[in-house]
C-alpha cells in the first residue's frame, strides 16, 4: 500500500498534476469512480452480479475500476496524510464493540438492521 | 490488506451478514460511503478542504469514511476474488504508457485535460 | 418546476447561503444526496426494496431523500442556467431514435444491454 | 413533470424495460448519472466549474447529465409512486421552519455551517 501510493505521487508529479490532486477534487473523484464501479451492477439481478467475473469483458472491466477507487483513495490519503489501513484498523475494533457477536445465530432481519447502524 | 480481508470477512461471518454481503450490495454501499466522504466537503471552497484535517472533528470524520470507503472495497474484493493491489498496480504500469511524461513541463491545462482522460 | 426553483433561490438568497451555491458545490451535494437514497436500498433485496413505502419510516425517508435530490439539481440548474425539463424532453427524443422500438417483443437481456448503452 | 414521467414510463414500455425498472436499480442508476455530471466538475476549480457553459461541448455534456437525473429521478419516484414536486414544496416548508432567517446578515461560516446541517 504504502509502496502504490508512493507510485501515485510519483505518477501524479511527473505530469504536473499535483495541482489538481487536492482533497476536495480526489474526494470527489473517489465517489465518481465507485459509481462508475455501480454502474456494472445497476441492472443485473443478484444472481448475474455474483456472476459478474464470469465474463472476461465485465471481468476486466470490474478490476479496472477496483484500480481507479483504490487509486483516488490511496491519493486522497496522501492529500490528506490518513493512513487507511490503520483507520480502517481502529474502525474494526470500535465496531467489535458495537456490535457484540451475538449468542444464537441471529437471523437476517437483525443483521440488516445491524447493517442499516453500521454506516 | 490481505489481513483486513480476513478481519472483515471474520467481521460478517460472525454476525450473518454474508448474505447481504454481494457483489451488488457492496458496490452500492461503496459508492454512498463514498459519498459521505465527499459530504465533509461539499460546501468547503478548496482552502478550507486543504485545512480539513486541523479540525480534530473534521479529522476523525475524514478516517472514519476512509475506513468505511476501504472496508466496502476489500469486502467487494472478496466478493468477486479481485486482488486491489495487484489490480492497481497493473493498471498503473497501462498509464504509464498511455500518459508518457512530457518532456517539458506540461502546463495545468493540458494536464486537466489529460486527467479528463484518465476515468 | 419553475416556482420550486424560485422558492429555493429566495430560500438560499435569505440565509446568505449563494456563496455555496456554486456549480461544483451543487453537483457535489447532488451526487451526496442521491447516496443517501440509494443506502435506503442498499441492504434490501429487490423484493423488500419494492415494499419499500409499506414502512412508513422507510416512505418518510424516501420522500425526503427525493427531495434533497431534486432540490440540488433545480439550484444547480438555477446555477448553470439550464432547463432541466427541456433538456429531459430533448434527450428523450434523441432516445428514440436511439433505441427503435423493437417489431417484435424484445427479451431482457436485450433490454438489459440496451440499458448498459443508454447511460 | 406528470408529462415527462408519462413519456418515460411509456419509452421503457415499448422496449420492455420495465423489469429493469425496479425501485433499488433505479436508486443506482440515479446515484451513478449524478456521478457522471459530478465528473465534468471534479478537476475544474470553482472559476472554471462557474464558466462550465461558456464551452459548448461541456455546455452539451452538462444538459445531458442534468437529463438523465432527472430521467431516473423521475422513473424511480413512478415505481415508489412519490410525487417529487409534493416532496420537496413540503421539504422546503419544513426547512423554512427548522432554519429561521437570522435578524442580521449571516456570515459565511454561518451559512456554512447552517448547509452542514441541512442534509
């Protein structure tokens, strides 16, 4: 991670792009690429979307922009010196917390409330 | 990363959430938190987006949603068996030849445009 | 249409708020909103998502994410100076000579696909 | 409004697009197209993004965009049967409530603040 946002940088610096890779343009850029990612999905049933990598064009597709969120979310990290793999570290542990493994089996109605509390 | 991975799929299993947890689901739920992140910064001229993180409250807004956007991407990862790491280092090395450096300074403008492309 | 755009203008014009008001702020608020109306559904299956205003929480919900959406993109049409409705009717006949009419009934994945062109 | 949602809801019937046309899809699609406007924003800083018309071919793209939001704004609200002009005059009558105009001028930070609450 550290080693692909340091090839960011160095991407973004020999084109002169730093200007424009400030954290309100790589937030925004952020949220365009992962709708660009839902855009795959925003027609298919559930079943056709698990199955989503069985075609080599939607395949190639799916990893392309998995590339483009990860690279606008490693660059706005540096922009704004977050490291997201300890954020998202301290977040584990505060939702451990927040959301005791329950003692039975907990049905898929308390999961999708739980789910609906975990944004 | 790989590690995250684990924790989060631990994370989901231990609540039932699997079910919810599908290629469509997660490319939805990435792209609203997404969205929460660029919220933060909506209505900030880019000065104020600069200073983001000198407001302690600001700051651990901005983690948060870092490791909300960076959890929904490595689950949609294991959802669909895509590597993120290997993913964008793969399409860096495409931009590396389909955005040569120039050989001068290229100005903002071209490298706006340029950036216009990259999506 | 026209009057909402009004009564928003005076709205915003009355608690000094058009600084904000900015084409960028306002695409970056629409695209926030329609996050928050998608992680209504984000959970739900296709079949709960279309029970969705049997709950009258969830139908509360939904009518105020509506108009959070709508009401970003009239100010940002106020912002742009464009029609929105004039632009929908002139893409809806440009759509028409996009998409013929099929003769004969169509099936879904040809619909589908037709979808995946139409953005 | 009532036209244009009769217009579309005709166009998809001739193509049997219906099924496509499910509350949780249409969701996306309205959160993916607000992407895509968000996109012709996202490296212009607030200068360029308020002289986004003057270019023709920007000038076209936004008109496009802005249409297609409203295109599935207006679809979704058929499928949930959620009237957005009702929504947002009663949205707006709310607000006019919850955020008094200030005796004196408001500054920035205000507004600014008074925005950050309005989502």
């Amino acid at each position: 991670m550290g080693e692909l946002q340091r090839r960011l940088t160095d991407f973004a610096a020999a084109r002169d792009w730093q200007p424009f890779h400030v954290p309100k343009n790589l937030a925004a850029a952020l949220s365009v690429e992962a709708g660009e990612l839902l855009e795959i999905f925003q027609w298919l049933t559930p079943e056709q979307a698990a199955a989503v990598m069985d075609d080599p064009g939607s395949a190639n597709r799916v990893r392309d922009e998995v590339a483009d969120v990860l690279a606008y979310l490693l660059q706005f990290c540096t922009a704004v010196g977050v490291d997201p793999v300890a954020a998202l570290a301290a977040k584990i542990e505060r939702n451990e917390l927040r959301f005791p493994v329950p003692g039975g089996g907990a049905g898929g109605a308390a999961g999708g409330s739980d789910e609906g509390a975990e944004g």
